[in-house]
C-alpha cells in the first residue's frame, strides 16, 4: 500500500487546474515567465516576494466563471 496523503477535493481541483495550465512548461519556462510578471519585477533583488504580493497578483489570473466557481485564465 501506498503512503500518499489524502488531499481534500478542493484542493485536489485547485491543484488540477494548475497542472492542466503550468504543467506543459519546463522548469527553466516556468523561470522565464515568472521573472517577467510584476511580483518579481516590483520586488528589490535578493528580496523575499512577499505572499501579499503573490496572492495580489495570482488572483488578478482567477476568472469568475458566473457559477459561484473561480476558474484560471491561461498561461501567457
């Protein structure tokens, strides 16, 4: 038997949609683009990103789909 921890479906989709959107890129992609976007831009070098700053910007890319259900616009 398998020792993989049970993940609540909530989260278990959140982590689908991500997948579905973020997993097709390779890690050195996945690098590019985040050194594009404003979280990394707007914060000084050797700098932690705050998680205000995160969210902040990450829910700007969460559509309303009118359903009461937040669905994740594409990847640029």
């Amino acid at each position: 038997m398998c020792d993989v921890p049970i993940v609540p479906a909530p989260v278990r989709e959140l982590l689908d949609e991500v997948w579905a959107v973020y997993g097709q890129f390779t890690a050195s992609k996945l690098e590019s683009m985040t050194h594009q976007e404003p979280p990394w831009i707007n914060t000084p070098q050797s700098d932690p990103i705050s998680h205000g700053v995160m969210a902040e910007f990450f829910n700007t890319l969460v559509i309303d789909d009118g359903q009461g259900k937040d669905t994740q616009a594409q990847a640029r």
